[in-house]
C-alpha cells in the first residue's frame, strides 16, 4: 500500500467514530444526567435520553433538537460523562464530533461573538447566586 492510500480523512474518521458510537450508544441518557455543565443550560429541564438521541443525530448530519443542541453548546469536556457511560462510547468526543458536525451542516452555529457570550452566561452561573443571576444574565 503506498503513502497515498493510507491517507485518511478527518471526515472519514469523524464518520468511522460516528458509527462506532451509535452502535455502542445504549441511549441510557447516563451521560446526560452526569453532566455538570447541564444545570447551568437552556437542557437542564429536557429528558436524557431524547438529549442523547437528538446529539446523535446531529452527528449524524441532522438537526437534533433543541437540548441537544444546547447541551453541546454547553459542554466544557468535564469528562463526567466518560465516567458515567456504561458502554465505552466516549460521550465527550461525541459532543466534540457532534458540534463539529452541527456547525457544517448549519444545525449549530459557527462559533461566534455571540456563542461566546453564550458561554460566558454558563460559567457565570456556575459562581453566582440565583439573585445575582436574575440580576446580572
Ligand atoms: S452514557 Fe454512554 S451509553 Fe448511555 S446514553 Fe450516554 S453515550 Fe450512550
């Protein structure tokens, strides 16, 4: 096999990790409920696993739905969910692969001055009290 065969796309790979996660995916919505970064987000009153389901679907190319797309927005690669998945998906990565996939297709937003904003909000919250949210977000 020469050099130039065993080049491999970052897409291809994206999508080999694709696969490999939706088959392994019980959809137990463990990860989910690990999440950290969850509480702080516009996902925090959403269903686990339809979250689960709606992130695979975007890294899958679709739209996934609304706490989908704000729980990837939100993720900070804590790795809670690496500890609390079951089935050795990875769930950190197929967040990461997920927004990657989501701001191709248009289903996310690139990232921009105001996903920046966005995320200041989420770690805002994190050291603030509910009074001092509702008077400073
Ligand atoms: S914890 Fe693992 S198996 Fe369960 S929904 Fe998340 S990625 Fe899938």
């Amino acid at each position: 096999m020469g050099a130039r065969e065993r080049v491999v796309s970052l897409a291809a790979l994206r999508e080999g990790e694709a696969a490999r996660m939706d088959a392994a995916c019980i959809r137990c919505g463990a990860c989910f409920a690990a999440c950290p970064m969850v509480p702080f987000s516009a996902a925090k009153d959403a269903d686990p696993v339809g979250a689960v389901v709606g992130v695979l679907d975007l890294l899958a190319g679709g739209a996934g739905d609304e706490a989908s797309r704000a729980w990837t927005a939100a993720c900070t690669r804590t790795g809670s969910c690496n500890e609390a998945c079951p089935a050795g998906v990875d769930p950190r990565l197929m967040l990461r692969l997920a927004k990657w996939r989501g701001s191709e297709t248009g289903a996310l937003p690139k990232r921009d001055a105001r996903d920046a904003m966005a995320r200041a909000k989420v770690f805002a919250r994190l050291g603030m009290s509910e009074e001092e949210q509702a008077r400073w977000l």
